[in-house]
C-alpha cells in the first residue's frame, strides 16, 4: 500500500487542504503550531480502518484518537467581537461535516464526522467499508498455512513522544495464550499506529528470540556433547534483520550489533561501539536511544509480518511508517543522513515525516518537500491551507541558504554581535572603517570573536579588497 493524496476538510486547523504525496518519502515543513503533526494524526486515522480488521491490532479498549474527535473539528469564528475586554470573547462555530480522504494506487476512501454531540461517532463511506471487506479478507487468506504466504504492508507512527523506555526484563511467564500470540505474525499491527507507545513489545520479542538461539545450543550440547553449535538459519535470521537495519541508520554514530547483554548486563540490551565498547541502551544518548528504538520497532514488525521475505523483509516489505520530527534529538551531522539511511533500510516503506531541521532538507529533493502554509481570506474569514513544493532546489543546498530560501528564515541571527559585523562591513566598503566609529566596533568584535575567527577574517578579507580596488586605476569619465 502506498497512498497518493490526502485530502482534509474541517479537521482541525485545516478548514481544506489537499496534499500529493510522494512514493518514497514526503516531509512535512511549517513553522509551529502549523498543522504538521495534525496532518500524520489525519494519515493515522486514514489507515485504521484497514489495521483494525485484524484481530490482534486491537487494543483492549478503543482508541479515540483512531476517530475524528469532537476536539479534532474546525472551529472558526462566526462574529468578530469589537471589545477590547477581557471575556468578551469570539463566538466560535464547529464546522461540519469534518473529514480525512485517502487515496493510495487503486483505491480512495474517506473518513467523516458530521455531528459534534457527545454520541456521534466517525462514519466511514463505501471505498471505507471496501477496504475493510478486503483486509478482513487478507485476515482469512493469511490462516490459511497451506497457501503461498501473503506480503503485508507495515505500519507504524512514530510521535514527539518516542523514546526508549528503560524496563528490566523479568523471567516471568506469560500466559499460553500470549505467546501462541506473539508467533502469529499479524501481532505486529498491535500498537503500530499509536505514536506513544513503548518499546516493550520489540524488548520483549527480541529477547525471546536471544532465548530460542541459547536454548537450541544448550539441547543440542546436552544430546550431542559438541561445543560448537551451528545454530539453523530460520532461528538466527529474525535478530539478523534488525541488528542489520540497526546498524545501517546508526553508522554516523559508530554503535552497532544489537544484543541481549545477559544477567552481565543486568538483563538488558546492548549496543557495541570500536571506541566505547559494551553498553546497556539505558546508558547511551536520547538520540541513540530514540533512533535504535524507531528503527529496531520497524524492522521487528517487518520480520514478524512476512517472515517469509527472510534475509530481505526489512529491505522488500512495503508499507507507510509516519515520524514526527525525524530530527529530534540528532546532532546536526547525524541530521543531513538520517533520511538517506531510512531509505537504505527500508527501501520499499513509504515515510511522511516532519521537520524543522535545514540539515535535513538540504539532503532531500525539492519533489518531496511539502511547504505548509495558511492564508486569511478577509472577504469569506476562511483560512485557505496549501501545501506547495519547494520553488529552488533544496538537496545539496547548504543548510543556511535553505534556512533563508525555504524556510524564509535569516541564517544569522537577531543578536547585538551580528549587528557590529554588519555595521562594520558597511563601514569597510565606505572606507571608514579606520574612524573612531569603525574603530570602536573592530575593538569589540576582536573581543568576542577573537582574531582568528572566520568572521573576523572575513572582515579582514574585505578591508584587503577595498584596499586593492582603491589602488586600481580610475576610468577616464
């Protein structure tokens, strides 16, 4: 599945918008408070149609936020009030019908709320109600163990809220039914679309797998007295593909090989790294963590949902895997390969992402940028959302050019010490940087610069220039 367009009216600070999206990776750009998040929110209640068709992706209880809220309705205001007084307020007015349309290659539905008492609820239309006849079809077609297996799309959102969870794992037993659970491969839909929900389910599996490869050495030790135990393929594989994947996005960083570190390690995982050597995952950075825990929870379900891919299910499974702030918590260099390195591990996922970070729109092409922007119509009071490309070319643009051509942010900031430079550079190509003026503001810009920095050199190189321009020959006039 991989959807093409979606389109929102009335939902909440969207009174209409519509947005093409791209095959492999779209990012999502706005200033806050802008309705990034709000638009991977409408995505996520697009697609829980087709997950909760699925026995094991629903939760104990239902989920609002996979429904159009009462909250989640435009409000505008209906009379503009004239008083400057405190309490004298707007009076406001939902606007109905609300509703998400998706369209993905061969299909198109919608979602839509059409009434804002308390016991309303979200309505699905006929291409809704198709997808879900065809996924609780899939359902059926998958239990069937004597057929071909069925490659199924992976989902996941991955919210502001993501993070590691540190757990110590326990040698409890669940109950029968759980574990048959955790063997059957649509358990990996549960939770895929919740963005705040912990990493407990891959700690879980991930570990289980670590026990089933330990157990199978200690038996066949036990039965055949050889210290050395070839350990069959369709054990070892599952950790392969994440450790794999893991490896690929945490490169920048040098940690890698994803491991369950034992009673030596407190029960936890672990990560390696040439320089710093073994740790628990509790020990590293936020980043680190937020990272290995997005990557290793997608791969996990890639595995979980077509095992029969193997070796290739993180590289060949397809699906839509939704990030708020792709960027959080990377260090800048980390920022300009997080989406290349998301791509090469997950070739055949479709990412909507969003972001604030010009190092990470310097790497991504202009045909899969998304710039949100709103505009008051002050004839109708409607606030008219667009959601355009890039004019310029943005991969391989430095991070301050895209700053202030894409994001129309000036790269330097709005502090006292830009002002000296500037004031000084005009006073350079003026001549008059050697007047008391010029002096004052070369005296302290040294002093907060220092000589050797690239600004002051900078200053240096223009007063040379100057110098040399001011020895040319004058044209006769």
């Amino acid at each position: 599945m991989r959807l093409k367009k979606i389109t929102l009216e009335n939902f909440r600070c969207y009174q209409h918008l519509e947005i093409d999206l791209h095959a492999n990776i779209t990012v999502l750009v706005a200033n806050n408070g802008e309705g990034k998040t709000a638009i991977l929110d409408a995505i996520r209640i697009a697609l829980w149609p087709f997950v909760s068709q699925f026995d094991l992706a629903k939760p104990a209880y239902a989920d609002p936020a996979n429904t159009i809220m009462i909250d989640d309705v435009s409000i505008v205001k209906s009379v503009q009030q004239t008083s400057n007084t405190f309490g004298a307020l707007d009076k406001m007015a939902r606007q109905l019908p609300a509703s998400i349309c998706a369209t993905s290659n061969d299909s198109t539905w919608q979602r839509y709320r059409d009434s804002e008492t308390k016991r309303s609820q979200t309505k699905d239309d006929a291409g809704t109600k198709v997808l879900k006849t065809y996924a609780k079809g899939v359902q059926k077609a998958i239990r069937n163990l004597s057929e071909p297996a069925q490659t199924l799309p992976v989902f996941g959102y991955y919210g502001t809220g993501r993070l590691w969870r540190e757990k110590r794992l326990t040698d409890g037993k669940k109950g029968t039914t759980e574990t048959t659970n955790q063997q059957i491969r649509t358990v990996a839909y549960r939770d895929c679309l919740d963005p705040a929900s912990s990493f407990k389910q891959f700690e879980e599996w991930f570990t289980a797998a670590y026990f089933d490869v330990r157990d199978y050495q200690t038996n066949q030790l036990l039965e055949t007295g050889i210290m050395h135990i070839e350990v069959p393929e369709a054990l070892i594989m599952p950790i392969k593909v994440v450790q794999e994947a893991v490896n690929q996005v945490l490169a920048p960083v040098g940690w890698h090989s994803l491991q369950y570190g034992g009673e030596k390690y407190d029960k936890s995982l672990v990560l390696k790294h040439p320089k710093y050597g073994v740790m628990k995952i509790s020990q590293l950075s936020d980043g680190i963590k937020n990272m290995l825990a997005m990557i290793a929870d997608i791969a996990y379900r890639c595995i979980l949902l077509n095992t029969h891919l193997q070796e290739n299910a993180a590289k060949t499974s397809p699906g839509v895997v939704l990030i708020d702030e792709v960027d959080m918590h990377l260090h800048p260099q980390w920022q300009q390969t997080v989406i290349a390195a998301l791509r090469q591990a997950f070739p055949e996922i479709q990412f909507i992402v969003t972001t604030h970070s010009p190092q990470v729109l310097s790497t991504v092409p202009s045909e899969s940028i998304r710039i949100i922007q709103h505009e008051l119509n002050s004839d109708t009071n409607q606030i008219i959302s667009t959601a355009n490309l890039p004019l310029k070319q943005s991969r391989g643009v430095a991070s301050a050019d895209v700053m202030a051509e894409l994001q129309l942010v000036d790269p330097i900031p709005d502090v006292e010490e830009a002002h000296w430079l500037t004031q000084y550079k005009q006073l350079i190509t003026q001549g008059e940087h050697e007047s008391d003026q010029g002096e004052a503001l070369k005296e302290k810009i040294i002093k907060h610069f220092g000589e050797s920095h690239q600004e002051w050199l900078e200053c240096g190189r223009l007063i040379r220039l100057q110098v040399m321009k001011a020895k040319l020959p004058k044209r006769n006039q």
